[in-house]
C-alpha cells in the first residue's frame, strides 16, 4: 500500500479511556512503561475461534511488530496478553539500542562545519532525539541565543535543544534529503489545572520566520544511507560532516 495510506490506517478512530483506542480494527494501547523517555503506540488486533487464539500487533514508531497463536482452549486473551507483556519487556530495550546504534552509524552524531559556523549532535538517554551540544554561527553561540530566535521566553527550566525528524524526505537517487525540527526541551508545567500544558515544546514549531524561512528546519542529508551535511536554510549555511 501507498505510505499514505499506511499512515491514515494506522489511526485511532476513538478513544476509549486516557490510554486505549480503537481504529479499523485496532485495539490500540498507549503506554509509557516501555521506554523511559517516550511515549509507544501499540496497534493491536486480537482474535479468537473456539479452541484457537491469535494476537498481531505493530509498533509503527519502531517499525517492528509480532504474532502470537495459541490453540487448547484458553479464552480471553489472557496467555496472548500475557506473553506479548513479556516478549515486549525481553525485547523492546533491544530494538531502542539498536534504533540509537543506528543512529550514529548513519553519521547523525558528531560534528559539522563551514569555516565559523558548527554545530554539535549527540545521543543522550534523558530525552529523545538528537542533542544540540554546541552551536555556532558565524562565530555566534547560537544555541545560547536560539531560544530568542524561536519565540521563547520560558525562564528557570532546562534549555536544552533537541532535533526530531519530520519524516518528510526527498529522495533522489542515491541522495536523501531529511527536514528536521529545533525543539526547546520544555518540561511540562506541575500545576493541577485543566488545560495546563503538558508538552509545551511542540508548541513552537514554526513559530518564527526569517529571511522567508522557518527558524527552526534543519536539511539532512545523506548519501547512500551516510550523513554527509546539515543545512539551515534561514541563515543559509550548509555544515558538513567532519
């Protein structure tokens, strides 16, 4: 199927409390027991003829996903249930090391530059994403000023900044070209109210424009699968990867 389509199908269609949904046909489980720093969407569908019990589920986030059958008469899902808590807890922290493996194989990790300007990436296990270490631009610490750049003023928290892939990616032939998102690592507010935000950062995409270009979009690009330069189209600086 198209990657569209993929992407509309894999969507709940209801909630059915704070942590479960339902789509067609999923049984969806949100849950943050898996990862320390994430939250993992789990798109499952049972099902069950006498004597007979089967269990699919996808982790599109991960890209992995399993089977259980069972036969002999159990009914409810408890062993289906049962066996898929224990297989995710023997092998979900697996898959999460070699995902970040991956990471820095790939060449995400490390240092770019041209002339006066750089920036510095890294892998980190408080947060997901990719860590800004450093910042120059053009002689600039820009990662001590990027918070004013982005229509931030949040005082008294942690600022840190981080990248996230957009998942919009333009190929052409051996050549990969990734946006990414400059997110603050804005923690969520502990105040007992309605509508108290519990994930500011995401709030700011986008918020501010330069020179007609978002702020916050940073170009990676790869060849043959290896990153080779990121770009900020706003200050109109390619890095390459040294």
């Amino acid at each position: 199927m198209p990657r569209a389509t993929i992407n509309a199908w894999l969507q709940p269609i209801t909630f059915t409390n704070i942590n479960h949904a339902v789509g067609f046909p999923w049984e969806i489980t949100r849950t943050s027991k898996l990862s320390p720093v994430r939250i993992v969407d789990i798109y499952s569908k049972g099902g069950y003829y006498p004597e007979y019990n089967s269990y699919f589920s996808l982790i599109p986030s991960s890209g992995i996903g399993f089977t259980i059958l069972s036969a002999g008469g159990l009914g409810g899902m408890e062993l289906e249930i049962g066996l898929a808590e224990a297989l995710l807890r023997t092998v979900f922290p697996a898959v999460e090391e070699a995902t970040r493996q991956e990471v820095v194989d790939a060449g995400y990790t490390g240092r770019f530059s041209a002339g006066n300007s750089s920036i510095e990436l890294a892998l980190d296990e408080r947060g997901n994403g990719l860590l800004i270490e450093a910042w120059q631009s053009r002689g600039i610490d820009f990662k001590g000023v990027a918070w004013q750049y982005l229509g931030i003023d949040f005082k008294g928290v942690n600022e840190s900044l981080r990248l996230y892939p957009s998942e919009f990616v333009k190929v052409d032939g051996d050549t990969e070209e990734e946006d990414w998102r400059l997110v603050p690592d804005i923690p969520g507010r502990r105040v007992e109210s309605v509508f108290t935000p519990r994930c500011g950062s995401w709030g700011s995409v986008g918020r501010l424009v330069y020179a007609g270009q978002q702020m916050d979009v940073l170009v990676v690009k790869k060849i043959r699968g290896k990153v080779v330069s990121i770009e900020s189209p706003a200050l109109r600086v390619v890095l390459e990867k040294e």
